[in-house]
C-alpha cells in the first residue's frame, strides 16, 4: 500500500476514535474495535477477536470541600469508594517525597493518621504507606501547574488479582487537585486548623473486553510482537489513537509482505482501569506460544504529539544502541535524544516469558512545562483536552517511518540486534549504584562477579544466537522482577533489580530488630535468586558452540 493510503488509514483512524470514550468495559471501546476488526476484514488482514474478562475500576466522580469552599477533585481509578464522604482534619505531609527510616515511622504515622492528607504525591506505594498509618484519604496536589485534572490509577496490582491480592487494594479515598488549589490549600493550612470532607464514587466491576490481535504468519515460527493498548481516558487522542493508527498502518504495510519472521499486532484493553489488565491476560493465556517463539515486543504508546519534537528509546539494555539509533538516523538525521531503560508501566507485562528484546519510544517535548509522563509530555495527558488538535501528523509519519524501519530489520534479517556485552555492563553498572543505596552489610560483589565471568565468557568465544538469546531472557527475570513468572510483580518497586531496590535507604541503626530481620531475609533471597538465574545462564553460553 502506498505511503498515501496509509496516511489516509492512519487519518480515518484518529477521526473514528475521537469521538469513542474507549474506557474497558464501555460501549465505545467495543465499538472501537468492531471499527478496527471492520478495516482488517475490509483488507483480508488475519486477525483474532479474542475476549477476556477484566476487573475494572472506573472511576465516575470526586468532591472535595474545605471550609466551605469546593475545590475541582477527580479520583483514581482503584480508589476506595466512598460516596457517603469522610470527613476529618486535614494534615499537610511535608514528608511525602522523602525516605522515611524504620525507627522514625511511627512518628510519621501518627501524625497522619486519622487525618485527611494533603501531599506532592500520590502514587501506589505511598497510598499503602498512609493505609497502614491509618490515614483516611489522600489529596494529591498535582506538580505542574496546568489547570487540567489528570485521570491515574492507584491499583497497585498489575493485571487481574488473585485471591491473595485483594488486600492490597486501596480501603482510603484518593483524590488528585490541581498546583493552584494545593498551594492555596497549603498555605490556608499553615495558618489555621482546617476539616476537609471528600466524596469518591467509583464503579468496580467485571466486564468482557476484546483484544484483536492481528497474525502475520513468517516462514519461521519466531515471531514479533507489537502492541498498542485501545482502551482510553476520554477521547485519548494522543493516548493512545495515535499509537493504534500507527500499528493498523503497520499491520497493513507488512500484510502485503512475504515475511520471514511472523508479525502479531496486539491491541491491549485494560491499560487505564485494569492496571494493564488486557496484556497481563495475553501473558498467561498465550505464555507458551510467547516463550517458544517471541523473539521482541514492541510497545506503543503515544506517537505523534504536538511538541513530541524530541526522541527517547526506552529499551531493556539488551538491545543494540547503534541499532536502535540507525531507524532513528535514517528517518530523523540524529540519533535518539537517549536510549535509556524502561520503566514500570504501559503493558510490560512479558518479562517473564524469555522474550529478548523489548523496546518502545516514546515522544518528548523540548522544554518540558508539564509533570505529564505521557502524551509527549503534554498538559491534555489523560485529560478531556486530548483531542484531535493535539495530534501532529507530521510526528505520527516520523515514528511509523521509524517503526518500519525497526520492522523490517526484525522481521527479515536472520540475526537479531542483540548487544549481550552492553547489557551485562548496564546490569554489573545498576548493581554498582545500588551498593551504594543499601546497608554495607549486604554485599553484591558475588553478583557482580558472576556478571564479570560471563562478560568474560562471551569475549572469548562465539555463542549461538538461540544461546544468546536464552540468556538475555533470565537475565531479564533478574534486571526487571523480583516475583516467579506467573504471578506478576506489584505495579510500584521499579528500577533495576527491583527485589534489591526494597533494600535501599535503610540502615541497621536505624530499624527494629525485626524490620532487619525482614530486610537480610529479602537480601539472601533477592541474592541468590539473581545469582541462579545468572548461574543458569553462563551453563547455556558454555554449552553454547
Ligand atoms: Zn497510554
């Protein structure tokens, strides 16, 4: 198909969509996929309608009410919902962002608790933090100043529950203000005593969402993944129409094509009030066929933004920079403003089925005026603003141009752009740092030795890609989980090594017997765990000729 009638497919995509709110479970998100399911029919595209059931939290409505003045409010998806109202003092944490050592905790928490609390944060591990404490909500003041309210979620789970997981799950309201409101709050606070009452309605409940996966079939069984989820807050222009008209072009283009790899393109429901629900499904029901033959996924999420002039790769450190730049250099003239790793979020829900490469880019604007993480950094992010003006064609046929380059690298040459060496050192760098955040007395040196040993090991010889790629994947489980592969890890604790990460900031003189009791416990385990996966790996390089 000429470039022309792919523009034209992407177009007719952004105008279908924007006028579907494509929250999960809704009408418009199913409409949105019949419309989806209807161009691929339409082009003899095959493809699958599967469904699943997701457990979604949407969240309808928020009030807020301080001294007899309404404040603008909109809750989280995942909140407690509490349409009677709580009503209590209101208590300014000025601790929000910082560590908080264990034998300074109760403190923390008695100040809080019973108190309706106003604070610079709100994301899941601090909603955890004021449950325990027993703190009754938590007014997040948003960072930057736009007037806009932002849709988020505080589900702290990723994907659908278990039984074990329900007590997790948020028991206290959670409402976001904007900058202005809180700071006018704050400074009513330092004045006086005020009592704030505040109203969440939300509505939990369990609905079958589709999940039309398109299905390339390759010469080889290997195949790629790329994936955009459809499900959105509002209109979702940017987030994420933009990145679904993109992947339907991209399916297009490859559909007319012999290839050798197969291609699958996934389009995810349950990103916003599933905490990445529709991928989490895709992982355990098609585990098998995505451990045997996945060779990458491709996440997209918010392409051709207004003021998305500049290009970051979020990638997992196993994929060669060079590589990833050449797309970039080929379509832009330079390379990737940085290649940096991926964060915890938009539907990475695959690090535990040995997939090698996992990459997504991601837009951002020259001068950053918004907190906004997604929609190129835009204020409209997860707002009613995300409209169809906000779209920059321009930048959408940029970053198609450069996903088909990526494309077709990935889905002809019989090599994959596996840079092993590069992330050993990222990994053996992440471990430096962390020695520095923890306690002395754990020590990563065994660890980092092991990471020496195999830099060692594929200096000297020349390994099979399968090999390579076999261990890429433990390392992954190492690098991005600290769980098994079939319950995924909690949406908060990222960075690398996350199972390590729960170690830095405390120090022994600073915790109770028990709390360091709980603390070397999670170290031997986090340890050796890491130290098996890398085990396993260096006896498949050996084997390896
Ligand atoms: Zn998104």
């Amino acid at each position: 198909m000429p470039a022309s009638e792919l523009k034209v497919l992407m177009r007719d995509t952004l105008s279908h969509f924007q006028h579907l709110h494509r929250l999960s479970g809704s009408a418009d998100a199913e409409k949105s996929v019949d419309w989806l399911c209807e161009q691929l029919q339409a082009r003899d595209i095959p493809f699958r309608r599967e469904s699943c059931n997701l457990w979604l939290s949407d969240p309808l409505d928020a009030s807020l009410t301080v001294a007899g003045q309404v404040i603008n409010a909109k809750t989280r998806s995942f909140s407690a919902h509490c349409p009677d109202g709580v009503e209590a003092e209101l208590f300014h944490d000025t601790q929000s962002l910082d560590f908080i050592p264990e034998n300074a905790l109760a403190n923390w928490s008695a100040r809080v608790r019973g108190k309706l609390v106003l604070a610079d944060q709100g994301f899941e591990d601090y909603v955890q933090r004021l449950m325990n404490a027993g703190a009754l909500g938590l007014i997040h003041i948003w960072g930057s100043a736009e007037a806009a309210l932002h849709e988020e979620t505080v589900g702290p789970v990723w994907g659908t529950p278990v039984p074990d997981d329900l007590q997790r799950y948020p028991t206290i309201p959670v409402i976001s203000i904007s900058q202005q409101d809180g700071a006018h709050l704050r400074s009513q606070l330092s004045a006086e005593t005020l009592c704030a009452r505040l109203t969440t309605v939300l509505h939990e409940h369990v609905a079958p969402c589709s999940l039309p996966v398109v299905e390339l079939p390759g010469s080889s069984e290997e195949f790629v993944l790329l994936s955009s989820h459809y499900d959105s807050w509002h209109e979702g222009v940017t987030d994420n129409a933009t990145g679904n008209a993109l992947c339907l072009a991209l399916a297009t283009l490859f559909s007319e094509q012999r290839l050798t790899r197969g291609l699958r393109v996934a389009f995810w429901p349950g990103h916003s009030n599933a905490r990445y629900g529709g991928s989490t499904w895709y992982a355990d029901h098609f585990r098998s066929q995505l451990l045997d033959h996945c060779v990458a996924h491709i996440n997209v999420d918010s392409p051709g933004c207004i003021g998305g002039s500049q290009l970051v790769v979020n990638a997992s450190g196993a994929e060669s920079s060079d590589w990833l730049n050449q797309a970039i250099i080929a379509t832009t003239g330079k390379p990737a403003e940085r290649v940096t790793p991926i964060g915890k979020g938009a539907d990475q829900s695959f690090w535990g089925l040995g997939i090698p490469l996992h990459f997504a880019l991601r837009e951002v604007p020259e001068q950053r005026q918004s907190l906004s993480p997604g929609s190129g950094g835009g204020w409209w992010w997860h707002t009613e603003e995300d409209t169809l003006d906000k779209v920059d064609e321009a930048h959408l046929w940029r970053d198609f141009d450069i996903h088909q380059r990526w494309l077709e690298s990935l889905l002809y040459e019989k090599t994959l752009p596996l840079d092993a060496r590069q992330y050993l050192a990222l990994m053996d760098d992440a471990l430096a740092q962390l020695q520095n955040e923890i306690d002395p007395a754990f020590s990563l040196n065994t660890l980092r030795e092991r990471l020496s040993a195999l830099e060692k090991l594929i200096s000297g010889k020349t390994c099979k890609l399968s090999s390579l790629a076999e261990a890429t994947g433990l390392w992954h489980r190492a690098r991005y989980r600290a769980g098994d592969d079939f319950h995924p890890d909690l949406s908060y604790h990222g960075g690398a090594f996350p199972g390590l990460q729960r170690l830095c900031g405390f120090r022994r003189q600073q915790c109770s017997e028990r709390y360091w009791l709980m603390l070397e416990t999670q170290f031997i385990r986090q340890r050796d765990r890491i130290s098996e996966l890398l085990t396993r790996s260096e006896w498949i390089l050996r084997q390896s000729v």
